[in-house]
C-alpha cells in the first residue's frame, strides 16, 4: 500500500496552532471511511479469547494506522489494541484502538470510533509511569463527527470548540458506563448502574468508551465511569475531557492512570459528589434515602434562589 503524507486542514479542526492533529486527523478520517465500507458490506466476527470479538474490520484498520501513523510521524511508537508494538523506545508514543465498539460494530449498531492518543515519554521515564497526553483524536465515521484536542490548545468538535456541560448536581445529570464483554459475573458496575440509575437523570450504555469521554467533553453526558479499560481506550479521550474543562481521576480521586482499572470523567462540577458516592458504595455504607419528586424540585428552586 502505498501512503503519501497528509495535509493539514486547520479550519476543520479549530486550531491553526495544532502540531500532531492535524496529520492524525487525516489519517482517523482514512480508517473511519474504511470502517464504514466495512460496516456496509459486513463482516464476519470472530472470537479472540472466550467472549471478546474482533473482526478484519479490527486487525485491517489497525494495519492502516500503524503504517500512516509512522510515515506521518517517523520517530513516534505505536501501541495498539490488536497487537501492534512499534518503536516503544521513542519519546512519543500513540495508543490507537482502530475501532472501538467492536460488538457495536458486528451488530451493526453505528456507535464506534477511531481513537488515537499521542504520550509524551521523555527520556529516563520510568516503564511503568504514565507521560502527559498531548494529542488525542476521537472520531465517529458514522456522524463524521472529529473530536480532537492538543494539550493547552482546548478541544474541538469538527472545528468548533467545546466545553463539559454545567450541570450541578447529580440529581440533573446524564452519565454514561460501559461493561466489559469478558469477566462480565465479575464485574461490580451492575450494582454501581443501579444506584446511579436512581439518582440521576439516567445512565447510557453505548458501547465506546472513546465516544463515552468525548461526549463528556462536549456536555452530551455530565460524567462517565467505567472499570478495567485500556490505554488505547482512555488515552485520547482522557485529553478531551480535561482540554474542554472537565476532570478524569480514580474512584478515590487519585490521578488518572492510562491502565485504568477504574476511570472517572466528569464535568468537574459534579465530581466531588461522585467521589463521596463512590467512598461509600465501596465502603459499604448506607446510600442517603432518594429525594422525592417535591424535594428534586425544592432543591433546583433553592439553588436558583442562591444563584
């Protein structure tokens, strides 16, 4: 296959002063136009361990990112989820998920990404500490919607910028989870989905934590939190949120860690509420009896009155 350098295209990413988004947006948008013929023409699934699908779909545009990625950018590494590990040595290293939503995707269900997110490691840094995000790319082929951020230079949705929504409370806010396809009986987020579900607006199980962290960039959702992700599934989404104003740290509030075994974003407002639910369901306190409809709506005339 033969690969040429791509162009950048300022005025659809936001920013003239983005260094490495705007060659790996040209590259996100090939791998989105590939995935879509895929998911036009269908794929056969196949299993990679017990319960995890993949596709040609996965392991094709994983091929193509690795190979434009390093001509566009000779001296980065490349860590994927289909097995890629490429120049892990080099001072940047982009973490890529070539389409995130695989059971989306051979469902036919149009709810997947491309993410790519670019890690600075400078020299004599420890393997197992995290470098700063400096880029990341998100992008949805089925809306042709771009989500992109560099570090300092905000985020942007197909070259407007965005900004994490202004919700107040939990009690007013949309959040959004996900479940992992292996270890499911495992896994304690069901009962974590069944408090939040009681007291919020409501919780969204898509089925890409990519798009999951871009919305919360962008105020679609107020929060998000999930277990046991990936680097390649958080890196770039991880720089939206925080970029568009947002917070990503642990269940506990320590600093976020690319091997998330637990992740949550918000909109910075609500986060110190989740944290204080997040202690006591781990501690295994009694949760505070819902507010009723009244009170909701006493709350939201007292916080008026206040405002």
């Amino acid at each position: 296959m033969t690969l040429r350098a791509a162009s950048p295209v300022p005025d659809l990413l936001g920013n003239a002063e983005f260094v490495f988004v705007p060659r790996a947006a040209d590259i996100a948008r090939a791998a989105g136009a590939k995935l879509r013929k895929f998911f036009a023409d269908g794929v056969e699934t196949e299993y990679k361990g017990d319960v995890d699908l993949v596709t040609v779909a996965d392991r094709t545009v994983e091929a193509y990112l690795r190979e434009a990625l390093l001509l566009a950018f000779p001296l980065h590494g490349v860590y994927g989820e289909e097995g890629t590990r490429d120049r892990l040595e080099s001072e940047y290293r982009w973490y890529i998920d070539p389409l995130d939503g695989t059971t989306n995707f051979a469902h036919g269900f149009p709810h997947f990404s491309v993410s790519m997110g670019l890690e600075h490691r400078p020299a004599g840094m420890a393997s197992e500490q995290d470098g700063p995000i400096v880029a990341g790319i998100v992008y949805d082929p089925m809306r042709d919607e771009l989500f992109a951020a560099e570090r300092g230079k905000g985020a942007f949705l197909n070259g407007k910028p965005i900004h994490v929504s202004s919700v107040p409370v939990l009690g007013e806010a949309l959040v959004a989870t996900g479940f992992p396809s292996r270890k499911r009986h495992e896994n304690p987020n069901i009962h974590f989905y069944h408090e939040f579900t009681l007291r919020s607006h409501g919780v969204r199980r898509a089925g890409s934590a990519a798009l999951d962290l871009a919305y919360t960039a962008c105020g679609r959702v107020d929060a998000y939190w999930e277990f046991n992700l990936n680097p390649w599934d958080v890196a770039a989404g991880f720089l939206l949120v925080e970029e568009a104003g947002g917070m990503v740290t642990g269940f506990d509030g320590s600093y976020r860690r690319l091997e998330s075994l637990e992740i949550l974003a918000s909109n910075q407002l609500i986060h110190h509420e989740l944290l204080g639910f997040f202690r006591d369901m781990f501690a295994g306190k009694g949760i505070e009896p819902l507010p009723s409809p009244a009170e909701y709506a006493a709350h939201r005339a007292e916080r008026k009155t206040r405002a």
